[in-house]
C-alpha cells in the first residue's frame, strides 16, 4: 500500500505495527536479559511508558538506549542469536544504511519511511531503533564542540548529501552546501567512528554521556542519570527505564505530563509502504 505524502494507513493499522514493534521488543528483552545487557526505553517510548503505559497512541516507532559497551556486545550477538526472524541493521550489516546506531527489523515485514526511500535503504522491515550513548568530555566548550561536529556537522552534510535536508536557518543550510563536496558518505562515517572512538577515554575522567548519532547537544547527562534501571509496564509487559525516569523526561521535554494539542498528536515519520506479512494478525 502507497502514498505519497500522507502516511497511507488509519488508526487500526498505526495499532497493529504498534504491536508488531512490541513483539520484536520483546525479543530485544530476551536477548538482554540472557546476556546480562542493559537497556533502557527512552524519548517517545519512555514517554509513553510513564505517560501511557504503553506507545503514545500516534506514536510509529519504538526507541531504547544502550551505553556503548552494552550496544557493542548486543551488535555482536544479536545477528546470529536472532537471525532466523529478525535482521540487525548497522553500517557495517547493511551499506545503504546510514545511521550510526542499529535498527533490529523484523523479516517479512516492509515499513517505509520517507527518508529511506529516499536513501535506497535496503532493508526497510518493522523496527525498533537501538541508539548507543558515548562518553563526552567534562568541559562545557568541549561538550558544545563535539555536538556540533559530530552532530550539526557531520551528521547534518550526510543528511543533505542523503536527502537534501536542510539547516533549521539559513546559515546552517549554507554551510552544509558549501562543505557537503568536500566529503563522501564514506568519509563522513569514517570520521564519525574515529570520533566515537577517540571519546571512549572519556569513560574514566568525564560522568557526561550523550547520544551522538542525533541530538548530541540536548541529550547530554551525567551517566548516573541512567545507570538505576528499573522495570515498568509496558503494554501486556515490563521493560527497563531509568529509576530517575522523571529528571531525563523533564529535560527532554520539560512538562511531560501534559498532553499535547490535539492538532499536535500525529507520527512524527511519513510511512510511503508497509506490509506487516504474516504478522497482520499478531496479537
């Protein structure tokens, strides 16, 4: 099923790849749970959970967080242990994704978005988003610097090289045109994994931490912040959430408790095809 702007499916269907996401969370449980892995639902899903117990009714997608060493041993177990019904999108797994962090999708599904038809990403099954968080440096100046490169910079040319997407001003668009011949996709990787791996000697002078795939700047905490987890109802089950879940929800989105207007509740994604397979029926 198509369309062209407009996501093309209703409430009954935004529901059932809500469930669909669910099922595959819970497959990211089970593997945590047997390899000692530590995760946390966060953004939207952390949300939801406090908020809803559950997916934020217009809510599309499905986010966890991972420090660093939890999201490279998840990466380096998941593909084998969970192959025979889901895939383990990375860089390294899939080249036509971008992203420096990890989608696992759900095989005989197709769920895509916008950016990723765009993009030519291969692999577009159901997913739930896995985003590492890094160290970062305990000066402020540093801080900012490593946001903008990482993120604004090298983050914000890929994004324009991918799909055109321009800066929140002007400014910001110009300069990723002026810069954008400068590097290739490849490039821009090459120097974000050096960067992700220049700040791990962070771990051990710094307690900051952030999310440097998107975001770098208003995600970063003290990794204390996240390092309670606790189980919290989720839909028909538990899954992980920070023990400070209030302090991160408040300065993600200030008074989260409050719902939005109603002409602000919609999906934030443009999904232009999906098929949930075998799993239409899932329950």
């Amino acid at each position: 099923m198509d369309s062209s702007n407009e996501m093309a499916f209703g409430l009954k269907e935004l529901r059932q790849a809500q469930k669909i996401m669910l099922y595959i969370m819970k497959a990211i449980h089970r593997l945590c749970e047997k390899h000692h892995i530590r995760y946390w639902l966060d953004y939207g899903t952390l949300l939801g959970a406090i908020r809803h117990d559950g997916f934020i009714p217009w809510d599309d997608d499905m986010d966890i967080c991972m420090m660093r060493e939890d999201f490279d041993r998840f990466c380096a177990i998941a593909p084998e242990a969970l192959k025979d019904e889901f895939f383990l999108q990375t860089p390294a797994s899939d080249p036509t994704f971008l992203g420096m962090f990890a989608k696992l999708r759900l095989k005989g599904t197709i769920w895509l978005e916008r950016t990723a038809e765009i993009a030519k990403v291969a692999n577009v099954g159901l997913f739930v988003d896995i985003f590492p968080m890094d160290a970062m440096p305990k000066g402020k100046l540093s801080q900012r610097w490593t946001a903008f490169f990482y993120d604004q910079m090298l983050n914000g040319i890929k994004d324009y090289k991918s799909f055109g997407k321009a800066g929140k001003t002007f400014g910001k668009t110009l300069l990723k045109r002026m810069l954008s011949p400068f590097f290739s996709i490849s490039r821009i990787q090459r120097l974000q994994q050096q960067k992700i791996q220049s700040l791990q000697a962070y771990q051990a002078t710094s307690p900051y931490i952030s999310k440097l795939c998107m975001d770098c700047k208003r995600d970063i905490c003290e990794r204390q912040l996240l390092e309670e987890l606790v189980l919290h109802r989720f839909e028909d089950t538990e899954f992980f959430i920070p023990a400070r879940y209030d302090e991160r929800l408040r300065s993600l989105f200030g008074d989260y408790m409050q719902l939005p207007p109603e002409d602000k509740r919609y999906n934030k994604h443009v999904v232009v095809q999906y098929d949930f397979g075998k799993y239409a029926s899932l329950e």
